[in-house]
C-alpha cells in the first residue's frame, strides 16, 4: 500500500512540474530605448535645435564621441510571450546644432498645418481667502481674546492716528514757541 501511494505521487510531482509549458501566465512586455510613438516623432521638424530634441526625444541611445553631429534613438519592444522584437530607429543629423536630415525606419510626418503646441493652464489660487473659524476661535473672539482680523487692522488706525495728531501737537506746540520767541 506504502509504495502505490508513493508511485502515486511520485507520478504527480512529475506531471505537476512538466506541465510548467501548458500552463498558460502572464509575461511583461519589454520597452527598451527611447520610446517613438508617431506623435512624438512628428513633433520633429528640421531646424530644431539639440535643445529642443532632447526635450521631446530625451538623451539619445547613442551619441558618439567620433560623430557629434549625429545622434541615434533606437527603441525596441518585445510583447509577452512573444519571440518576435518590434524596433524602430531614428538618426537625427545636425548643423550648427540644428538639424538638418533625419533618416531611419520611423520618421516625422510633414504636413501643412502647424505642430499643435500643448496648451498649459494657469490657475491662480486667492490666498486671501478666508479660512473658516473653528468654535474655539469663535467663543475666544466673542470674549474678546481671540486673534481677530479685524481688531488688529483697528488698532494699526488707531495708532497711526495716533502718531498723526502727536506729530500735529509737536508742530503746533513748535509752532507756539517759536511765536513766543518772536515776540
């Protein structure tokens, strides 16, 4: 009896681990390289500068040392479970750090209508809004201890008022003095 049930599993544990291929899971896809969709590529137009490249592009894949005037992007995916590599290449070439030609298996799409630029919104925050008092403020405030706004902007007249009509009395008691003295 010992030896069926050992056969018997046995027999399992060789099915279970052979059986690894027939089981179908999940594999990633792989990206590789600077990613070239055809609208990121079409937002390349000749005359651009490297500045402007590498900020739509990023760093190339392959910049060589020997050819400063060339700059290579090269992309490769390969989906999951597939063997098949999907690569694109782009060679920008530039002149006076501007380019010239681009050649390649993906290339820009030149059309009549102007490369539509992304559009950023601004949205201005009020900082002077008003925050909401909470109940501890509030009682605080109606005894007349609490931090109030309003209290603190009539104090800042007052005081300004205040130095106004000292400096009024300084002038005008000047003023007398020197009336005294004349006659």
């Amino acid at each position: 009896m010992k030896i069926i049930t050992l056969c018997i599993l046995g027999t399992f544990a060789i099915l279970v681990t052979s059986c690894g291929k027939m089981i179908p899971h999940y594999k990633i896809d792989i990206e590789q390289g600077n990613v070239l969709t055809k609208e990121v590529v079409n937002r390349i137009r000749p005359g651009m500068t490297k500045r402007q490249v590498k900020f739509i592009l990023g760093t190339p894949i392959i910049a060589s040392s020997f050819h400063k005037h060339r700059w290579d992007y090269v992309y490769s995916l390969k989906k999951g479970g597939k063997k098949k590599i999907t690569t694109k290449t782009m060679s920008l070439f530039f002149l006076n750090d501007r380019i010239v030609r681009i050649e390649g298996s993906i290339k820009p799409e030149f059309s009549d209508q102007p490369v539509q630029k992304q559009t950023t919104k601004v949205v201005e925050v009020n900082p002077e809004k008003k925050k909401k008092k909470g109940i501890f403020r509030k009682a605080l405030g109606k005894v007349g201890i609490g931090n109030d706004k309003k209290r603190q902007k009539k104090k800042k007249k007052k005081k300004k008022k205040k130095k106004i009509v000292e400096k009024e009395q300084e002038t005008e008691s000047d003023s007398e003095t020197n009336y005294n003295q004349d006659e």
